[in-house]
C-alpha cells in the first residue's frame, strides 16, 4: 500500500468571507476548485486573543491558557512592566510536526508563523524566510545550509518590516503594494523548489503576504472606511484582491506539482476585517469610572517599529537579520518599560493593559498578585469586575446611539491553563461594524479621541478550512474545528499517536479520512 501523504498550505489571516466571495465571482479558481469539490469547515479560532494566539494554538495543540502567548505585550507577572510576549522561544512545547518526525515520517515546514527550528528533524525546516512575524525568532533553518541556498536561488524577502509605525505616502503604498506581489510570486517558487526535493509524508508552507496586506491596504479597498479616498490609485484598491490571486496561483503551481495522489489541505488561519475597536477610550473610560491611574503610553504594536525601514538598503543583509531579531525586544524595554515606584498603576484600582486592541483587556490591581495592589480577592474583586463589566456593557456610540461593546469576560470563564493567571482580569470584546470615535455612558459622560493607529484593516474571528484528495469527503462540513484540533488531526492521518498534552481532538472522522489508508510506517533515513 502506499503510503499517504499530506500537504498543508496555510494562508495567513486571509479572510474566508473575501475568498468565497471572490471565488464565486471567478477572481480565485484555484481556492473556488477547492470549495466546490473539497470538504469546508469553519475554524473556530481561540477567543479573544486574535493579537497572539492563533499560531501558538496551531502548533501546539493547546490554548492560549496553557502556551501563554494571547498578546503582543503582556504583563509581567509580579510587576507593572510590560514584555514583548510573541517570541518563539517562549512556547512550552515543540510543534506538532516534531511528532512526525520521531514517529519516521519525513517532513518539510516552511515559514510556520511562531515555530522555531526542531533539531534533528526528519525532514527540512525553514523559519523566517518572509514571515509576517519574522521577528519572533532569527532566520534559520534545518539543515544550516538550507536557508541560505534558498537566499541564493530566490533572494530575501521584499518586505523587510510591514508595520513602519505611522501612516505611509502614497509612493509608499505603491511600493508596499509591489513588494507584497513580488512576495508572494517568490514565496510560490520557494515552496515549489521545497516541494520538490524529495516526496515528503507531510508539507507544511505558508503565505504571509495576505496577513500585511489586509492590516495596511484595507481602507483602499473599503468604500465604507473613513480613510477611504476614491481618488487614490485605482490599483492600491485592488491589491488585497491581487495578492489573493497571487496566492491563488501560487496553491495552484503547488497542487500542479503534488499530483492527485495526496490529500491537501488548505487553511485559514483567522479572517481580517476593518480596524473598529474602542481600545484607545478604554482608559479615560476607567478613569471616570474612577479607577484613576491612566496610562499615558497608549500603544500599538507597530510602535515598536521605528520608522527607518528606508535604510535597509545601506545595511549588508547579515546585519539586518541580526537586528530585526532584537530590535522589538529592546525597543519594548526602551519605550514600554515603566519603573514600579513612578508607576500611574500603583494607585490604580484597574487599569487597561496596552496592547489588547481588538479585544481589549483590564487588569485589576489586585493585593497579593501586584506589587501594590489595592483590590482584596474574592468579594471585592467580584464587585469590581462585576461593576465594570456592567458599565462596559452600557457604553454606546455618542452619535448613532448603537452599542459598541460585544460582551466582557472574564478569562476563567473561557480557558483553564497554567498562564491563566497572566491574562488580563476583564477581557473587553468591541463591536467592530464601525469606527468607534465617541462613546457615552450614564456615570461616564462621553469620551472621544480620534483613532491613532496607522492600520486600516486588523484581525478578525474564525478561519477556514478546506480539504482536498482520496481520502477526503465533498461539501460543507456541519460540525466544529477548533484551531487546536488542526494538530491532533494530522497526526491522526499518519496513525501517530496524539501527545496527552494536547487540548485538541482529531476531526478526522468529519473530514472523512479514511483510516485504511494511513496504516503503514515510514521510516526512510533522515535528511543529509
């Protein structure tokens, strides 16, 4: 019998509404082919943590309670800091991949988001090539010499540094845009050329490009966002459009190459929606709520990105990577740190944690947990949370009146896990249908500021999973797959047993796998 094999293909916050839509009108034919004839399921990605948590999730087969990576910045534990928390070293866990390999099936990954390198693979690993997060781990590779043949035959990636930290000049976007197809067009033959070394039991390659584009050019493609200028460039209002085509030709080249004898799958990551949030009123709102102690630092993670990305071309590649692997940790310790005795949050009964912008997050100055906490546990932490939440919820739009906040959780009431304890106290879902400019409460008054970040378009809930081969079934899927069931899935394919750890379950019985074919070992040699 032969033995099966698997590629995955991950779009990073590629949008599922904008692909079904945009395959039904013929711009996607590739993607169309796969939702037409393949097996489709939503992705229920982990809830509230869109800023950190996906990837972690997808690779370890655990939620953002156990691998303790929800946001950009967190909190310190036992300190009023903050940290740079999306390094790859951080994750508690090898990737699910890892378990391929030891089990004798040969792998080959290429730019998982988040992953670092696991050593003595059986197989190839290349990380960081042209992720959107390069930054959370040095580019490398296994074998060594990997990475810098494929800089030999494809050169870097065109996009050294998405996020420049404020708004672009049209010439600017003009050349974004450029870069981003180039990149994709690059990325495509990367992956081929990787595809093809050898028949691998399992592939692994994703596309960044889509997550970029969707952050910066989606005021350009949305007539309805504030930033939308119908004079600008025809072309940049198409680009997210074009880079999905891209990406679209890029999967086909791939499936070209894989033959129809393997199953495919191609995944979603989470969508990508215009940048609607309340997070930058969320303080003054504490603040006459009086909880006091505001935080002057409201921030984004792109301001962590200083804007010197235009002298890239004066600094020999070698240099750059090296710095772009420290510059956002030393950035954060430079611009973020704050010192405990000067600290607003000392005298604060809750505060906002910056950051959480999406979903925004409020830490209670807890007694026994901060260095100064105020808050006693139990009952009056209780009423606290309890009041605020009430307060939060009443919040409406000071011009149309509508509501602007989803729901407030508190993180126990969505995850258990070891870092529980290092989430935020309320976590503070916002209605993103529109801007929020202007808010007003009973008790509060209204509170305004203008927007201040430089992204258009930021990430939404839910992905897409569509699946394709032999031992796939056809049609929409009527069941849930969680982020974290994608893992213990493919393991499940290949009959390799799934670790206790994991928090995810095989979905291979709705995808209709069928077990017969994946009972044969594979034990080939390891990569030279």
């Amino acid at each position: 019998m032969k033995s099966p094999r698997l590629v995955l293909i991950g779009l990073d916050a590629v949008d599922g509404g904008l692909v079904r839509r945009w395959a039904g009108e013929g711009h996607l034919p590739t993607l169309a082919k796969l939702l037409a004839s393949g097996a489709v399921a939503p992705i229920v990605t982990p809830a509230a943590v869109l800023e950190g948590g996906v990837w972690p999730t997808f690779l370890t087969s655990s939620s953002p309670a156990t691998h303790g990576m929800f946001a950009y910045q967190q909190l310190k534990r036992g300190a009023y800091d903050l940290e740079v928390a999306m390094y790859a070293d951080r994750l508690p866990a090898p990737p699910f991949w890892e378990s391929l390999s030891r089990a004798g099936k040969r792998v080959a990954v290429i730019d998982a988001p988040f992953a670092r390198p696991v050593k003595r693979l059986n197989g190839i690993q290349v990380t960081n090539w042209g992720a959107h997060d390069a930054w959370s781990w040095e580019r490398s590779s296994y074998p060594a010499s990997l990475v810098e043949d494929l800089v030999r035959r494809f050169g870097d990636h065109p996009i050294a540094q998405c996020n420049v930290g404020r708004k672009r000049t049209m010439a600017e976007y003009r050349r974004l845009r450029e870069q981003l197809l180039e990149g994709v067009r690059r990325k495509s033959a990367l992956l081929r050329h990787c595809l093809e070394l050898e028949d691998w039991d399992f592939f692994l390659g994703v596309f960044s490009e889509s997550h970029c584009v969707g952050h910066h050019f989606w005021h350009f493609f949305d007539p309805e966002h504030p930033r939308h200028d119908p004079s600008a460039a025809p072309e940049l209002g198409t680009t997210i459009l074009d880079v999905y085509r891209e990406i679209d030709t890029g999967i086909a080249a791939l499936l070209e190459r894989i033959g129809g004898d393997a199953d495919v799958l191609v995944m979603l990551s989470h969508g990508m929606g215009p940048f609607y949030a309340g997070a930058h009123l969320l303080q003054s709102v504490l603040d006459r709520r009086g909880m006091s102690g505001a935080f002057a630092q409201e921030s984004d993670s792109s301001v962590l990105e200083p804007p010197v990305w235009n002298l890239r071309r004066l600094v020999p590649p070698p240099v750059r990577r090296r710095v772009k692997s420290w510059l956002p940790r030393l950035a954060a310790g430079l611009w973020h740190r704050t010192h405990p005795e000067l600290s607003p949050w000392r005298q604060a009964r809750a505060f906002t944690v910056p950051d959480h912008n999406m979903t925004s997050g409020i830490r209670i100055n807890l007694r026994g947990r901060e260095p100064a906490g105020i808050v006693q546990p139990g009952a009056e932490l209780d009423g606290l949370c309890g009041e605020l939440t009430k307060a939060l919820l009443s919040l409406e739009d000071a011009q149309t009146g509508r509501k602007v906040v989803q729901w407030v959780a508190r993180p126990d009431e969505l995850y258990q896990g070891p870092h529980l304890a290092d989430f935020p106290d309320l976590l503070v879902e916002w209605e993103h249908g529109a801007p929020i400019r202007a808010v007003r409460a009973p008790g509060i008054g209204t509170v305004a500021e203008d927007f201040p970040w430089e992204r258009s378009g930021d990430h939404r809930a839910n992905g897409l999973l569509a699946a394709l081969g032999p031992s796939f079934r056809s049609g929409e899927i009527e069941g849930e797959i969680r982020t974290q069931d994608i893992a213990s899935t493919v393991l499940d394919y290949f009959g390799v047993p799934i670790p206790s750890r994991y928090e995810g379950k095989s979905v291979r019985a709705l995808l209709g796998v069928a077990p017969s074919r994946h009972s044969s070992p594979n034990t080939r040699a390891a990569f030279p």
